[in-house]
C-alpha cells in the first residue's frame, strides 16, 4: 500500500454502467459517490470468486474514472465484470494499511552538518512502540517544555528553548581580543562573531571614545540633563520591536513598546505594560490623570473611572441607567442571554420558520421555511411534503429477501414503538392451524403423510387362486354386520382392487395396514402380502405387479375381535408412477409365511393404506 489519504463516503453503493473488460483501466460508474479520486471501490462484493478492489488513482469524473486493477492481488486475471454489476464504496481494509503506512514511514530529523535519522515506531507483532527524541542541554542552552497541557490549536505543548549564560564556563575578559556574537543585518540577519574591541569602537558616538575595546565618556560631552526638543528613539530595522522602560528594574517597572512583524518595520502593536514583584492587589496600576485632575484607574479589576466621570462616544456620553429586557432576553449580571422559553406557545405548521446559523456553530443567524427542513431531512424511505415526513417505501433500494435472516418493521402493540423483527420470527408467529414455519417459509401442514380406507366390500376375488366371494356376516342383530372375504389356510388364495391415485401423491413407495378377523378362539397368526401396478392413460393395464411386502399379525383369542396389523415396510408400485395414474393392488395370505399358522380362515375387513402428498390440490 501506500502512505497517502484516500476519499472515504458512508454507505455508499451503486452499480457499473458498463462492461469493465479484464485488462480494462477505466470505470463507469452508474451514479456519482460525491467524493473524487483516489477512491477504493469492491466490485461484486458478494462473489466470493469474482469479487475486486480497485483503486479509483485520478481524476473527478466517475462516468470515466481510472482504476488500478485487483489491489489485493486476488486474481492472476483481472476478471470480466458486466455492467449492472454492484459496486460499493466501503474498503475499509486499504484505508487502514495505508493510514498504518503513513504512521510507519515516521519523520526525519536532521542536524547541522546533514546527518538524517528517520523517527518511526517501532512494530512488533502488529504493535506500535513510540519512539523518544532527548534535546540535550549543552554550552548556556537550557531546553525544557514550559506547558504540557491539553496539546490542541488554542493550547499548543510548548518546548522553550532558553539561553542560559549562567551554563557556561566563566572566564577572564580580554577586551581587546576577546569576541561576542552578533545578529548581523547585512548577512540575512544570521548570527555571526565581533571582536569586543570592534563592537566597542561601532557603538562611540558622540560623546564617547574607545580604545582596545574601553568606551570612555569624553568630559566635554557630559550629559547631566536632558532639555528642550523631542527625545526620539528609532531602530530602523524589520521585528526592531523598540521599548522604553522606566523603573527600579526590569520586574518594577512600566514599559512602552513598538512590536513589529517578523519581516517589517511595520508598528503592527504599541503594548503599555507594568511590571511589578509586589503580591499586593492594584500594584503596578496605571492612574491617568487630566490637568492634574484624575480621569481612571487601570488596575487588577480593570478600567475604573472616577467619581463623576462617564464614558462618551463622539462627545455623546453613554447612559448610565439602567436597561430592560424585553420579550425572550434575560438580563444575567453582565450577561444578556436570549431566553427562548418566555415565548408564547403556537401551533406550528406548514409555511412557519425556525432559525437557525447558516454555516456552522459560528455561522450567521438565518432563518428557513419548515417545509424546507422537512424536505432536508427526508432521506432514503422517506419524502416531504407541506412540511409533513412520510414513510415512503418506494424510495428504498430493491433487494432480494432471505427469509431466514432478512427482517421486517412492524409497529410493537406492547409499547407503540417501531422495532424490527426477522421475518422467519413472524412466519413462525403466523403460522396458524393446518399451516407450519420452517426458517421464514410457510407451508400447509396437510403436504406429507396421508392415508386412506379400502374396505373389503370395494375388492373383488382374483380369477385365479382367488378367496372366497364377499360375505355378509351379522355378530348380533341390531349391531354392527361384517363384509368380509375369507382367505383359507389351505393355499394362497388372492383378492384385487384399485383406485385413481390422487395427482397430488408423490408418486413413491406406500405403506399399509391390514384389519381382520377370524371365527377361531387361538391366537394362531397369519402373514398378509400387499403388491401394486399403476397404469397412465393410453397404457396397458396387463402389466405384472411389483414385488409384494408381507405383514404378519396374530389373532387374539377371541372370535369376531378386530385384529389390525402393524404398518408395513415400503411398498414399490410397479410401473411408472404419474400424478393421476390408476393403481392396481393385490392382497394374498401367505400360508408359506412362517408366521401363518392359523388353521382357520382369515377374515379381510379391510386394508389402510398410507401415502405421501407433496400438494393438497388436484391438478
């Protein structure tokens, strides 16, 4: 990556309005992110096999924007995206790198005689460790940090830099040979070194005399009074920054002095200070007086002005009454605050307006029409109008809906709020009688397992090997009479029936149960076989059955009890099944089955048969 400050937008994301070919190097974006390059973008963020980060590297115009293709270096190809791709803004990953690259590459410091040293934290295991630069005091130079509070534009660290000639070794001045150093005005102001005795000789004027570095008062330019004319001081020089002090020191004293700017001789401030040691309130003030007369005190309070004198603008005195506050101003001591909550109560409403400050914190005092602000703050989902926000879901984004994970708004009866909730929460919720919820999808709990009732009476015996015809059988007038076939214990003996399966079967396997029963008082069993053929339209019904599954049940000791058998293992039908087909089915008692051992005829009442269902309508 590298160490630079690239664009970043919120939430932004959009499509590509053309074709970006592999190998391509120019972008078209279907809407405008409202930031220019550089710029990342992912494309197809969702394709785990497709998706790219690029580096949108130059320009401003987003319809033809040049990228730097697979900044992850994902693909050996750049990949072929379609337009109407999705794009989004919100790489986070190469923000990052790149702010850590710019932490990483530090700073350089260099000396005097060109020696660099780069200052950078150290890293170690994804850790950053500060770096320490010691300034040394050396030769009368004391460096300290004088303010080490709240580090910020108005209340910067501050590192002082002091020239402390108390640090430096005393020596024996030897006046005529000995050099100071100097700010020298005719070389760009640097610091140079002059012998004392040139400095000395630079600075007689009138008056005075050096010799070998001495500067002596010549008797004849004495001066024991200053009388007469305009005493002037001038240093004609850029940041000359002249004063005049009067005082026991330079901590009692007052000064007056001309501050010019850094590369000017321009009197950019005059500063009227006092300078007093005293810890005693209103030393150092500055009293003036008028013809001896006194106008005001400067003091540790401020500006007093004395008794009987007012302050006047343009010869016009200003008032010294007192003032009233009028609707929404408070009068606090000194303070005069607006005071919104003496306002009389209105209904608001559309064509109203509130104020506000155009252009930040310290912007100007404006006003703005309400329906304009509604119409600000209507963002996506919603729209305004007379200054009335709307719910407006039209202007929300298309998505495609995950059931299982996506959610829904709904407004929460318990406490009147709008919340959310996930969609297969409120199928589940939702999911009444006849109906169940499975990860956010309803369906009718009708669609599976269903069964239903062949009697015996809707069966015919076989042509061949066929049981005995069917038989009426009262148990005792008045109570219910059996219609049963007799299947003998002598040989396998057969009976058929058929039904038009329903279209909505599934068309697989089928189990069933038998019911019977027998005149006999043992519990001897017998063994039921069940096969099946189906037949579609236009096939031919003489078609051999499929394999046959067999059941086995005892009777139970007495004569006409129901016997119902457990339910089967899967049946196969044979052919092929189709919604609508018609199935044959043939039922045998198996004397070959081991568990036949009944002597008596068994007595068919009836068979169950079970099936499964993937719809609960008829085609």
């Amino acid at each position: 990556m590298t160490a630079r400050e690239t664009n970043l937008v919120n939430a932004f994301e959009t499509t590509l309005a053309a074709q970006l070919a592999s190998g391509g190097t120019t972008m078209n974006l279907t809407d405008d992110p409202g930031i220019d390059s550089p710029v990342y973008f992912v494309i197809d963020p969702d394709n785990d096999s497709n998706r790219e980060v690029v580096l949108w590297s130059s320009g401003t115009n987003h319809a033809a924007a040049t990228v730097t293709r697979d900044i992850d270096s994902k693909h050996g190809t750049d990949p072929t995206h379609a337009a109407g791709t999705q794009v989004r803004l919100a790489v986070v990953k190469q923000h990052i790198e790149e702010a850590h690259d710019a932490i990483q590459q530090g700073f350089v410091l260099e000396d005097g005689d060109g020696t660099e040293v780069t200052i950078a934290p150290a890293v170690a295991s994804g850790v950053y460790t500060q770096r320490e630069v010691k300034f040394i005091d050396s030769g009368g130079l004391d460096i300290n940090w004088t303010d080490t509070d709240a580090g910020t534009d108005g209340d910067p660290y501050d590192l002082t830099f002091t020239l402390d000639l108390n640090g430096l070794t005393a020596a024996t001045v030897n006046i005529a040979n000995d050099s100071i150093a100097i700010i020298d005005a005719d070389d760009s102001n640097l610091t140079r070194k002059e012998s004392l005795a040139d400095v000395i000789a630079a600075i007689d004027g009138t008056g005075l005399t050096a010799s070998s570095g001495v500067l002596s008062v010549d008797s004849s330019q004495a001066i024991t009074a200053l009388t007469g004319g305009d005493l002037t001081i001038f240093d004609d020089t850029n940041n000359a920054d002249v004063s005049l002090k009067i005082g026991t020191s330079a901590t009692e004293a007052l000064s007056i002095e001309v501050l010019n700017g850094a590369s000017n001789k321009t009197a950019e401030e005059i500063k009227i200070s006092t300078s007093t040691a005293s810890g005693t309130a209103n030393h150092g003030k500055i009293s003036i007086y008028i013809d001896d007369t006194e106008i005001l005190d400067i003091d540790d309070g401020g500006i007093d002005l004395a008794s009987g004198k007012t302050f006047a603008i343009d010869g016009t005195d200003l008032p010294t009454t007192s003032f009233t506050a009028g609707n929404l101003i408070d009068f606090d001591g000194t303070d005069i605050d607006v005071d919104l909550s003496e306002a009389a109560e209105a209904a608001i409403a559309d064509g109203d307006y509130i104020l506000f400050l155009d252009g930040g914190a310290t912007g100007t005092a404006a006003k703005e029409a309400l329906a304009d602000v509604a119409t600000l703050f209507a963002g996506t989902g919603l729209s305004a109008a007379s200054s009335v926000i709307s719910v407006n879901l039209n202007g929300v984004s298309a998505g495609t809906v995950a059931q299982a994970a996506d959610s829904i708004v709904f407004i929460d009866a318990d406490d009147n709020a709008t919340k959310k909730e996930s969609i297969a929460d409120f199928v589940d919720a939702i999911d009444g009688a006849g109906l169940d919820a499975s990860s956010g999808t309803l369906v009718n709990a009708a669609i599976g397992k269903q069964s239903m009732w062949v009697p015996a009476a809707a069966m015919y015996p076989t042509q061949s090997n066929g049981c005995a015809a069917i038989t009426g059988v009262e148990t005792t007038a008045g109570r219910p009479d059996m219609y049963v076939l007799d299947f003998d214990a002598s040989s396998d003996e057969n009976a058929q029936f058929s039904i038009a399966m329903p279209s909505y079967w599934n068309e697989g396997t089928i189990t069933f149960q038998v019911y019977w029963t027998t005149t006999a008082t043992d519990t001897d069993g017998v063994a039921w076989a069940l096969s099946g053929v189906v037949c579609s339209d236009n096939d031919t019904i003489d078609a051999a059955f499929g394999t046959a599954v067999v059941v086995t049940d005892d009777a139970l000791g007495a004569a006409e009890d129901l016997c119902v058998s457990a339910e089967s293992g899967a049946v196969t039908i044979a052919g092929t099944p189709a919604a609508g087909d018609l199935a044959y089915f043939n039922i045998m008692r198996d004397v070959s089955d081991a568990n036949d051992d009944m002597a008596e005829d068994a007595r068919l009442i009836g068979v169950k048969i079970f099936y499964t269902v993937d719809d609960v309508h008829e085609a």
